[in-house]
C-alpha cells in the first residue's frame, strides 16, 4: 500500500506539487464525513425546530384566539355586572323609598311594628290590615250620601216641623235642592226603591252586610229597582220633597238590626278617620265583626257565600 499520494496544482504562474500522506488523508476524509454528519444533523435539527415552531405557531394562534374568545366574555360578563349593579341599586333604593312609604301606610292604619321585623312580614300584615279596613269601609255606611252635604237636622229628639210636636228624628237630614244626586254610601242590594206610605215619600233602602241597613228619603226620582245590587258611589237617585216633607232634602238613615242609629259617625267615617265609628258608636259589637272580617280578607272567595245577609222585605 501506498503510504503517500502526490497531488500537483497547475496554473498559469507553474505547477506545484503536494504531499498527502495516507493519514492525512484518513484525516481529511474524517473531517468531511464530520462536516457532513453535522450539515445532515443541522438540517435534520432545522426540520425538526422548523415543525416545532410550526406547531407553536398553531399554539399560539389557537391560545391568541381562546384569549380573544375570553376576553369578550370577561367583557360581556363586566356588562352585566354593570347591568345587575344597577338593578341592584334601583332595587335598594326602590325597597328604602317601600320601606318610608310602608312606614307612612303603618302610621294611617295605626300599626306599630318591631324594628327588627322583616320588610316582606311588615308588608303582608300592612296589606291585611288595609284590605280588612278597605272591606269594612265599602261594605258597611261610611261617608255622605251626597256629594257636597251639609246636615241640617241630626239624629235624635225633636219638634218634627210636619207634626208640630216631639218625635224622634231617626236619621239625618241633608240640605239638597230637587235633582240633586244621591249616591249608595255601601255595597248592597235594594230592598225598596219607589213610593213609601211610612212618611219618607219616594224611599230607597239597601240591606247592606253584617246586618246593615241604609234608607234614603223624600227622594224626587229613583235611578235603581228592587233587587238591583249597588257597589259605594253608585247613583240611587235624586233628592226631592216627596212624603212627610217641609222643603226639600235627603232624609238618611243608617240601621243595625232594625235599631235606628246616629248617621253622624257613619258619614264621618273614613280611612283619614278610621277609629271616628268605633269610639263614637258602642251599640255594635265591633270586636266580634273584626274577627268575623278578619277570616273573610284571609279567604276572600268565602266572603259572599257566607256573610251575604237573607233577603228580607222588612217594612219602613
């Protein structure tokens, strides 16, 4: 074998001559299959790198778009947030101005309730309250049988100006001129509505609940036939001068049991007014109606089945 390889260079200055041992050519050959392990390394290296970074890239672009997709979130999440904070403050607000205006209600219906009970309790007892007083007031005589009254004769002893001697005046009487309207002061159904031989002239009479009766007197027409039903407000007719009469008004009455009593407190009667009946008229048993009208607003579809008074054709 050789040991030595003579490689010569020519160009146009000459020619010169090289060496090449067989170890330096091992050398040299172990140099260029380096050289072209690491070039096919590097490649190897860059591709892999190359689809690494590829599949970063889809990485990133996938976490880019989950971050875009989150933030819209978080923002519309901030949105409503915004949204029920606002809700949130009317509705304080909305139960502070509850909580003052309940306070107010609680004072004209004359409750006093703890400091430490509940809003919603405070309200379920200020409406029962309200209903059995709003019950009361429309279903038994409260307030005048005419728009604008003025009383010119009460309840009580007097020289009856027919007669000319003294009588019990069992009612009220009200200045009204002819034509004047004359309104129900209660829920009820009309007992009588035309002439009467008793001395009223053209009478209506309503039965009323719990044992109540209404009678409006010396009418000049009536607006209502027997066995209407009437709700408070509605028009039963118009004043006159019929009947046992010196000039013309409204003769009214308001009877318990077929016992005559004061009108006054019953005209007077209202929510303003609300304790005016009670303390002023002691023949009624008051405390035994509350409980009786308590049961009713507490089941109210019960209310005409069971306290609806009998028909009656009990005269004047």
């Amino acid at each position: 074998m050789r040991e030595h390889y003579g490689i010569t260079i020519t160009s146009y200055s000459g020619a010169r001559h090289y060496t090449v041992t067989q170890l330096m050519r091992r050398f040299m050959a172990g140099i260029a299959i380096f050289i072209a392990t690491c070039f096919l390394g590097g490649f190897l290296a860059i591709y892999f790198l190359s689809y690494q970074l590829n599949s970063l890239n889809g990485e990133v672009l996938e976490l880019q778009e989950y971050q875009a997709l989150v933030k819209e979130k978080n923002e519309s999440l901030l949105r409503q947030q915004k949204l029920l904070q606002a809700t949130v403050e009317e509705k304080v607000a909305a139960l502070s101005v509850m909580s003052d205006e309940l306070g107010t209600i609680e004072t004209m219906i004359g409750l006093s309730p703890e400091p430490e009970t509940a809003l919603y309790q405070r309200l379920d007892t200020a409406s029962q309250t309200a209903s059995e007083k709003r019950f009361m007031l429309s279903t038994i005589p409260s307030g005048y049988p005419l728009a604008e009254a003025y009383v010119t004769s009460r309840f009580g002893m007097r020289n009856h100006p027919v007669l000319g001697r003294m009588a019990l005046h069992g009612g009220a009487d009200l200045r009204a001129s002819i034509g004047t309207p004359v309104y129900a002061t209660a829920d009820g159904v009309v007992e009588w509505a035309g002439m009467n031989d008793s001395g009223f002239g053209r009478l209506v009479k309503l039965d009323h609940n719990f044992g109540f009766t209404t009678l409006y007197g010396h009418l000049n027409k009536t607006a209502v036939s027997i066995g209407d039903y009437v709700r408070q407000g509605d028009l039963l007719g118009y004043s006159g001068n019929t009947g046992m009469s010196s000039a013309p008004h409204l003769h009214y009455e308001v009877r318990h049991l077929h016992r005559r009593l004061a009108p006054g407190p019953f005209m007077e009667w209202s929510w303003e007014n609300y304790d005016v009946l009670f303390t002023r008229e002691g023949k009624i048993k008051w405390d035994s109606l509350a409980k009786t009208l308590r049961k009713q607003t507490v089941a109210p579809e019960r209310r005409w089945s069971q306290l609806a008074p009998p028909l009656s054709a009990t005269s004047s």
